[in-house]
C-alpha cells in the first residue's frame, strides 16, 4: 500500500526504503501521510539532505500528525519498539503518558532534543536512517513476520515510473520553483483565514493541500501548514 504524500514531497533510494519498511509492516500504514523528505525548510545540514552515518547514506522523512497527536504517538512508538535502535534520529512529542518523546540521536537513545526541538516535533514524526539500518530492519521484520526480506529497490521501480507518467507537472515545475515560504508554522491567534489572506490564497485550497485538517476552525500552535 502506496502511502499518502504531499505533491512537493521527493525522496532517494534511502528515503523510499524508509517509506518500504512503513508500507509493508506498519499496521496502521493508512492512517499515515509524507509531508517531507528531501525538501521543506530543514536548513543545508540535515540527515533530510543526504549526511551519512558510520559511512552509510542517510535520509530523512516526516510523516505528519497535525492535530491527530495519537496517530503520530502510536507510529513513533511502534518504530521504537520494532527497530529503535536501527535510527539515526527519531523524534516526537505528544502528551500522553506512555510517549517520552521517543527520542533517538545519532544512533542513542536520549532525554529529549531540548525544549525548542521537542516542540517543533508534535506536528510530525521525523526519522531519519541510513541505508545499511533499513537493510537490517527490513531483515528483521522480514524474519518476525515470517517472510522473506523484501528488496525495495527492485519493488518500487514500477510504482515509481508509473507515479512519474500520472504526474509529470508536480515532478517539474512545482518541485524547482517551491519558495522557503511555501510552509507556514502556525502561531497564537493565526486562523485559517487569517493564513489564507496572507498567502493570497483561499481556506479550501489550504485544506486541499493538507489533509490533516479535518476541522478548519481547529488549527494548533506550532503545525506547520502548506500553503503552496
């Protein structure tokens, strides 16, 4: 199952192994949506730009969560619990009890990222990984679920190209010419309207782009939005 991604949204080879392990061994992969991989505002050194971690090429993807603080606890949690200690980075932060944050940092389990980080992260779950980790956690879950280790590259050509053909105005004009500002990070007294207005744009059309808007009169303080 193919999840769910914004149009602007590109990813590598590392990157689309990540998103292999969620497609065909998380659960509840329906629930969940691609706002970032190798794009959005994540500064020039990021494990979203392609680092690498014990010689080993990474990636960096963000699943969203926006309102839906326990979509967002069930997916961090059940990566740590399936492959916690394949991550370079994981992070994410809701108020339930059972959530510390799930917090992984170059390859170790830590307190928190600081206050600033941890807060920017109740919006989104972000992992990062290289590609010798997601070949031992394909490998893992592979041996868990009684199957043999899939081969990402091999599978997701096909659906690769054919998303490509569908689509061939998203993976050229709107990928090069995405501004800085495409993104907006909702802050005290920001309403749909009122972000919107701003952006020249209209509230339909920035629930189009998001689909973790369910409600447009309940926006949350630090979400970050597309608006372009």
């Amino acid at each position: 199952m193919a999840l769910r991604r914004w149009s602007a949204v590109r990813t590598g080879p590392t990157g689309d192994a990540i998103l292999d392990i969620i497609e065909r061994y998380y659960p509840k992969r329906g629930e969940v949506y691609v706002t970032s991989g190798m794009d959005g505002d994540h500064g020039k050194v990021s494990h979203h730009y392609g680092l690498h971690h014990r010689s080993s090429p990474t990636a960096a993807i963000d699943f969203g969560v926006g309102a839906n603080a326990r979509m967002g606890r069930d997916l961090a949690k059940w990566i740590e619990d399936e492959f916690g200690d394949l991550c370079v980075e994981l992070i994410h932060t809701t108020p339930f009890a059972d959530d510390d944050g799930f917090y992984v940092k170059n390859g170790k389990k830590i307190a928190s990222y600081g206050a600033a980080t941890d807060a920017a992260h109740a919006d989104h779950v972000h992992l990062a990984m290289s590609a010798a980790q997601v070949a031992k956690a394909l490998e893992r879950l592979a041996g868990r679920t009684g199957g043999a280790a899939p081969e990402p590259a091999r599978k997701r050509a096909p659906r690769k190209a054919a998303k490509k053909a569908s689509t061939p105005r998203k993976t050229a004009t709107p990928k090069k010419s995405l501004p800085a500002t495409a993104f907006h990070t909702v802050r005290p007294g920001d309403t749909l309207t009122a972000i919107a207005g701003r952006y020249k744009t209209t509230v339909p059309a920035l629930v189009k782009l998001n689909p973790v808007i369910t409600n447009p009169d309940l926006i949350q303080v630090d979400q970050r939005l597309r608006v372009k």
